[in-house]
C-alpha cells in the first residue's frame, strides 16, 4: 500500500520575479496611493516603488467621482498582490490584475490597475533611460496639437474666451454656452476652471433644472455666431455631454453641419451606442466619443464598423497605458483618430501618459487641454508644457513627471457634501437626466 502523496503545489510562488529567467529583474516593494486636491479637484496617483534605490513610477488613478473607492483597491488588494512581481513583466501583471478580482473591469478596478501600469510603464522607461513615447515607438510628430475650452454664460462671454485662447495659440477651441435658467453642461468660465472650481463642485445639489429643447436651439446659433464673427480658419468643437435624447441629438448633428465642426462629442449615452448607425445615415459631421466606456465591448464594435471619427477613451478608467496604446493601434486600421480625454480630472501624470501616445501613435488626431494651474506644476515637477496650442513632452526618461509629497498633502480633497460625486441634474418636472 503507497502512501497518499499531496503534490499540490506549494501556493506560496517563490520569487515570481524570476518566472522567465531573469535573475536581475527589479521587483515591486511598495505601492502607494497619493491623493490630493491642488485645483479643488480630487486626484489620485499610484506611486509603485521598486528594490531598485531611488527607482519608482508614477500612474494616474483618477476616478474623480469616487476616488477613495479606486484608493482602497489599490490598498486592499493591488499591494499584496503586487509586491515581490518583476517590474519588466508589464502585460503579464496587467492580465494577471485585470482577471484576479473574477468579476473584472469597471471604473473603480479599471482606474486601480491604471495607476499600477502607467506606474510600470514610466519604470521602464527611467530603466531604460528612454521617455515613454519611444518604448512605444518613436515620435510622429513633435508635439500634439491641442483644443481649449471656451464657456461662457452667454455668446459674448464664449466669444471673448474663444479669442483670449486663440491669441494664446489655439487653433482648436471647444464652445458651450450656457442655457438661460437651465443647469447647463460645461458653461462654466476658464475663470471657474482657473479657481479650480470643477463642473461638479461648481454646481450645487437643487440647482436650476434641465431644459434640453432649449439647449437644441441655442448650440446652432452659438456656431453661427462663431464662425461669422471668428472666421473660417479656426477649429471648433462641441460637447453633448449625453444630454439629449437620441433623435434630439440626431436632429442637433444636422444643425451644426453648416458651421463645418471638427467634431461634435458624446451625442448619446453608452447606453445608446446602438443608435450611432442611425447617426452615420443621417449627418456627415465628425463624431467623437468614448470617456465613458469602461469595456471594450463598449468601443470596439463603434471603431470596427467606422461609427465614429475620434475615440475619446480616458485612459484610466480602460485600465492604462496598455490597454489604450492597443486601443490606439486598432483604431489606426480604421482611420478612427485618437482624442484621448484630457480635462482637469485627469492628473498630470494622466496628461503625461496621453502625451506619451500623442507622440507616438500615427492616427493621432487632438488632444484635450487641461490650463495646468501654477499650483498643479508646483505639486508635479515635470508636468507636460503647453506652448503654442500644443502639448510638449520635456523629452525625460520616463514620462518625465513626479510628484512633490509634501506639497500634494498641503491639498487634501475638499470638504463637500458630494464627496467629488456629481449633483442632481433634473428636468423641469424632476426627472434625473445624465450629467
Ligand atoms: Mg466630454
């Protein structure tokens, strides 16, 4: 009689750092969360510290809307698991934490494994001695040309905006103006942007309600505006912000097709990606969508069948770099160009890692403007430069950005009722309606 023999393998892995031969790798010793406010605006960045003295990366994790949501999982569950893996092994760790929680992806896990991988990929890139942008190819272009927000309460107030920024150099310029009495979309000024007074924080709970007939009769005289009183060379372009019904949104597409956008954003809610076909039948104007989605079940359907012209992921909230320079290289084989979302709810780190694709990615189309405060440049040393209309990388190894701890703990997130969440948005007879 042989004796029972447990050949179960050990469960702890020893020294997973040397699965694939190599004995130099440098682990993972730490990962850290930094939360901090500079603009009022909730932040998170993953700092990933290695055995390396002196070596580390930065990762944007922001999920503004429920950033100590994303903090705890990087905390609670990426850390352990983390700690002691190779930091060479960049897609082996990204699939190995997209898979481990089993019911994977969304927001809150997507933005936890961002700040990890962005973290890895800027490691890599200080290992090597090379910026991001040539691990993923080389430059295709020295800088990434960049569109600006001009909001205004009325059309005079978009107008003055529109050409602060075009003396400044912008040739793109996204305008939204605000309908009287009506708790509008993106209407608040550079001036809020500036007093870090974000969208979200900006409006209370029980504000002005919603009329969104109104909101389709004023956007086309917005562009008339616009164009006869700032002519034809300037770019424009809208933001729906999911906000019309979707045969409203149709119907607001073939308005605007006079004012020759280059492109009308987010015309309907993930929800209604079904719809984008009718679109496409309907109105030849540029379409730009995706910082919602979470899924690639979401987007590569709307990429595949040549649905829209700009894919406008937020890269953390995808899961990072990896997923997105994938992301990138797939639209290429679509003629579908890249706008990577980039507003001051993406962290420097964040805007340093759009910049990274920016660069290198062909298909490259615009890039999101964030006006970097002198505050945010003081917390993130390196933090990209914008210069003529354009975003320029300071060309260091990595993504050439970090953090200063002690003057990001100098701004805790903001005391507010909503805790970064967005208000209630209502029709006038109390209905939610998307924000
Ligand atoms: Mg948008």
């Amino acid at each position: 009689m042989t004796d029972i023999v447990n050949t179960a393998p050990d469960p702890v892995v020893p020294a997973p750092w040397a699965r694939f031969g190599d004995d130099a790798a440098i682990a993972i010793r730490d990962v850290r969360v930094i939360c901090t406010a500079p603009d009022g605006i909730r932040l998170v960045v993953v700092k990933v510290e290695t055995t390396e003295p002196g070596l580390f990366g930065l990762g944007c994790a922001t999920f503004t809307q429920r950033p100590l949501a994303v903090k705890t999982a990087v905390e609670e569950y990426l850390r352990s698991f983390l700690i002691g893996r190779s930091v060479h092994d960049i897609e082996d760790i990204w699939q190995a934490v997209f898979v481990s929680s089993y019911w994977r992806g969304g927001p809150v896990l997507n933005n936890a494994l961002s700040g990890v991988d962005i973290a890895l990929w800027d490691i890599k890139g200080k290992i090597a001695k090379l910026p991001v942008y040539q691990l993923f190819g080389g430059k295709c272009r020295e800088a990434a040309s960049l569109y600006a927000h001009a909001s205004g309460g009325d059309i005079d107030a978009v107008e003055e905006n529109a050409r602060a920024l075009m003396a400044d150099g912008f040739r793109h310029v996204r305008c939204q103006v605000a309908v009287p009495g009506s708790a509008t979309y993106g209407a608040h000024t550079n001036q809020d942007r500036r007093a870090g007074r974000s969208y979200a924080t900006h409006l209370q709970p029980g504000d002005a309600r919603w009329n969104p007939a109104a909101y389709g009769r004023i956007v086309p005289r917005l562009f008339d505006a616009m164009r006869q009183r700032l002519g034809e060379e300037v770019e424009f372009l809208h933001d729906i912000h999911e906000r019309l019904h979707p045969m409203s949104a149709i119907r607001l597409a073939q308005d605007l097709e006079p004012y020759r956008l280059f492109f009308l954003e987010d015309p309907f809610a993930p929800e209604d990606n079904g719809y984008f076909p009718l679109l496409r039948q309907q109105s030849s104007i540029p379409i730009a969508m995706g910082e919602l989605f979470v899924n690639q079940a979401e987007y590569v359907p709307l990429v595949r069948d040549r649905l829209i012209d700009f894919i406008r992921i937020h890269i953390s909230d995808i899961g990072g770099l990896t997923p997105a320079r994938k992301l990138g290289a797939f639209a290429e084989f679509f003629n579908v160009r890249t706008a990577w979302h980039g507003p001051g709810d993406v962290s420097p780190v964040g805007h340093a890692a759009n910049l990274a694709l920016d660069l290198s990615q062909p298909n490259f189309g615009i890039q999101e403007a964030h006006l970097f405060s002198d505050r945010l440049r003081e917390v993130f040393p390196g933090c990209p430069e914008i210069r003529d209309g354009s975003l320029w990388s300071n060309d260091h190894p990595g993504l050439g950005i970090d953090i200063d701890e002690e003057k990001a703990a100098r701004y805790p997130f903001p005391e507010h009722p909503l805790n970064g969440g967005w208000p209630d948005i209502r029709l006038r007879d109390g209905t939610i309606v998307r924000p």
